[in-house]
C-alpha cells in the first residue's frame, strides 16, 4: 500500500513509518521544512514532502494518490510552545483539510486519526472507579490542546457519517520513548514537590523516589504506554473492515501502581525510594481494552516492567527495537 504518515518526525511516527517500510509498505510524510528531525528517516528511504497541515495546498499534495493516511501531526502538550490559536490552527483546521483531501481520493482504503487519552476526565476526586471504556466513557475534554483534539474526532465522525469516509479513530494514551521512562517526573520527588506541596518535607536535597498513595492509603495507578506497543495498535488497525467508523484505546497491557514500579525502578537505579501520601488530586485510573483485542487483534507487550528493563537496555547503547525518539 501506499501510505502517509502525517507527524513522521515524531516518537510515534518515526517508528510506525520503520515498521510500515519494513512490511513492503511505500511511506511517504509530511514534514515541517526545519524540522531538524528529518535524519533519521534518510536510513528508511521515505518520501518526504514539505509543508504545513495548514496549508491546503500542501495537503493536497500530501494525500495524492494514498492508499491510506495516518494523521499522526498536530500540535500537542509535550511540544511547542504553542498557543491556543496553534491547537485550533493545527489540530482542527489541519484534520479538516486532511479530512477535505482524503475524501476526494478514488483509492483512499482507510484514514486513521491519532486521537488521546486527554478526553476523558481521569482525576476525579478519589480517582477512578472502573476502567475507562473508550465507547461509554464521554468525552469531557479541558484546555485547548484536550479540545482540540475533540473537534478533531467530532470532524472525523462527521465524516464517516456524512461521505463513508473510511475512517478509524485511535486514542493513544500517554506514551513514553525510549530510555525515558527511567527520568518520569511522578516518580520523583523532586518534580512532585513542585505541584505537591504538602511533599516538601521530604526533600532534603537529593532525588528520592516516591511511592504515593492518595489519603485512604491506595497506591497511585495509571496505564501508560510504550511508544513500540502504541505503533503495533496502529498497524494492526490497517486494513480491519470492522475498524472503519470506531474509536479504539491503546495502551500497554495492564495498569500499574506505585507500589510496583516504584520500589522496582528504585532497585534498578540505585535510587532511595519512600512512601507519601498527599492531600491534592490523585491518580487512578486504568483502560479497558477488550475492543480493540477482539476487534483488531490488539495485543501489547510492554508491561511496566519491561518497559523499565528496556530502558536501561537502551541507555547501555543496546538494540530494544525502537528508533531513537529525538
């Protein structure tokens, strides 16, 4: 197939378009003209096209002759800056002209939006009570960058409605790169004082891990995702007739809690690691799968565990599968 990938420069990207290469795939990506990131794409022999996903003549162009398009590019939390005009210029005006593009392609199969865990609310007081359910829970997005990408999935639903266009929709959940899950700042009690401040008793100068847990003594829980697990949910979603006009989740293959990472990691790094529990919001929450298992085969591999021994494997210069992610 011939394939776009919108956001190729990306953690995401850059290893779905490897993984598609290496599947006999023809790739081609939209890319930003300075976007420094380019060269590490040249080893994959992709075809790079320069322009914006506002401009709907560069988008034109993108799209010509696709067989399928990942719309992976926006503007997103981790990057940028960008300001609340940049969300709506990129996420929202983007998708619409990516959307205005693609349905006009005769041989257009399937249009897959990366989508995000950021619309559901998961930090109710108390945390969650059940897992999230991508088909019940409702979208309760906040902050321009959560909304944005709201309009995005409201415009792609539009779509299928009104022109059948083939399109599946993935929400990601928070996705750690390679090496990085070693240096998360919730594990940390130097980047948790910052917004806890009922922590600070307990920084004394020098970095401590933190087992926290909310003030009914239950460990934090969240469900993240290695970037190697968020690229297999996508490529399995290629090409699955059943997908077109649903929405998945994807994420790692279970929940984890503080008390099992922490400690864990703590060993792994010859950190000191204690026990804290905190008045503000806290974390708990977890997805349910169940959809995207049975519907496209969905099976992550990388649980916390290995997602940690990994990282270290990688900061040693060792080959864990994964492009690096700068």
């Amino acid at each position: 197939m011939r394939i776009l990938v919108t956001g190729i420069t990306g953690r995401i990207g850059a290893n779905l378009a490897a993984t598609l290469v290496g599947r006999g795939h023809e790739v081609r990506g939209l890319v930003w003209g300075r976007d420094a990131r380019v060269g590490k794409l040249r080893p994959l022999g992709v075809e790079l096209i320069e322009g914006s996903l506002t401009d709907a003549g560069d988008v034109a162009r993108a799209v010509a002759g696709m067989d399928a398009i990942y719309h992976l590019g926006g503007a997103f939390q981790g990057g940028g800056p960008f300001s609340t005009e940049d969300y709506f210029q990129i996420n929202v005006r983007g998708t619409f002209l990516m959307l205005e593009a693609a349905r006009g392609l005769p041989r257009l199969q399937q249009f897959l939006f990366a989508s995000t865990d950021a619309l559901y609310d998961k930090y109710p007081p108390g945390g969650m009570t059940a897992p999230i359910d991508p088909d019940r829970a409702p979208r309760r997005p906040r902050g321009p960058y959560a909304l944005s990408k709201s309009l995005g999935e409201e415009l792609c639903d539009g779509y299928w409605r009104t022109y059948r266009t083939p399109i599946t929709t993935l929400r990601f959940a928070l996705t750690v790169g390679a090496g990085e899950i070693l240096h998360f700042p919730q594990f940390r009690l130097s980047k948790l004082r910052e917004t806890y401040r009922d922590l600070e008793p307990l920084w004394h100068g020098e970095e401590q891990l933190v087992v926290m847990r909310d003030l009914n003594g239950r460990p934090w829980r969240k469900h993240i995702a290695d970037v190697r697990d968020i690229v297999a949910g996508c490529v399995v979603a290629l090409g699955v007739p059943d997908a077109l006009g649903q929405t998945f989740q994807l994420a790692g293959p279970r929940a984890f809690g503080w008390d099992e990472a922490v400690p864990y990691l703590a060993e792994r790094l010859g950190l000191p690691h204690v026990e804290a529990r905190s008045v503000g919001v806290p974390t708990h929450y977890e997805f349910d799968l169940t959809k995207g298992r049975e519907l496209l085969g969905f099976d992550p591999q990388y649980d916390i565990v290995r997602m940690i021994d990994d990282a270290l494997a990688f900061e040693r210069g060792e080959d864990v599968g994964v492009l690096a992610t700068g």
